[in-house]
C-alpha cells in the first residue's frame, strides 16, 4: 500500500510540473527580460483574430494518467480480472490525462495585425489577456526577440 501511495505521489507530481507553462502576455515579464532597452514602434490596429495558443504536451498527462488510471483499475477483481481491469484502466486514464494535460497547455489568444506609423503592416499574436479593437492606438514594444503589442 505505502509503494501504491509514493508511486500515485510521484506521478501527480510529474504530471502537474508539466502543466508549467510560459505566459506570452504583453503584461509579463519574466526576470531576465527587465532593465532591457526596448525600441517602441506607434501603430493602429488593423484586424484581431481570435486564436489558440498551444504549448503542446509533454506525454506527461497520459503516462501518468495510465499510471493512476492502471492502479485504480488493479484494484477491481482477482486473477486475470484484476489484470484485465488494470489495462482498461491504463488506457482510460492514459486518455484523460492527455486530454487534461492538452486543456491546461492551450489558452486563448489573439493575433492583432497592426498598421505602423510608417505604413508598414505588422502581425503579433499574444496572449488574449488585454481588450484591443479596432482603431485603437497602439504600442509595439521589440527587444529583438519578442514583441508586444501594449495600450
């Protein structure tokens, strides 16, 4: 029983380290990226389309899904029973944990094509953690990698 338990322990662990995700708002920093120059473009939103930001999956979510689903199921019947209901269990977890792992690694987006004060038509696609329309002024802010797109 106390291997049962550290074993659903660990899994729970690994597969919740994979949900860790990078923000791509145009409202987070992370350390490194403070006390850095940016350059600072005026534009006009053009167009907005709504996407979805996909982070991808790491497996994680289905191996430790099989793995908690494999033991619960383990624990039904005797014999072959017990075995059959363990890799029915394995494969109904395996399946949850991908699809919970993919929900929590997606999130909504917005890619917002902006018209530049120099007539130059640019495209940058954030997180949709901020309103913008139509019309409104704003902000491209570039270190050379990244570009946000800011009020």
């Amino acid at each position: 029983m106390k291997k049962v338990l550290l074993l659903t322990s660990l899994v729970g662990i690994v597969a919740l380290s994979g949900c860790a995700v990078t923000p791509n708002s145009a409202n987070v920093y992370q350390a490194r990226q403070t006390q850095g120059e940016q350059s600072v473009r005026m534009g006009v939103v053009e167009s907005i389309r709504n996407v979805i930001i996909d982070h991808g999956q790491s497996g994680v979510g289905t191996m430790g899904g099989a793995a908690l689903g494999g033991i619960a199921g383990s624990t039904v019947g005797q014999g072959s029973g017990s075995v059959a209901a363990a890799i029915g269990g394995a494969i109904v977890g395996g399946l949850i944990g991908q699809h919970v792992e993919q929900s929590a690694n997606s999130k909504p987006g917005l890619e917002i094509t902006v018209k530049l004060d120099n007539g130059n038509l640019t495209a940058i696609t954030q997180d949709a953690d901020e309103p913008f329309y139509v019309g409104d002024r704003v902000r491209l802010l570039s270190n050379g990698r990244t570009t946000r797109v800011t009020h």
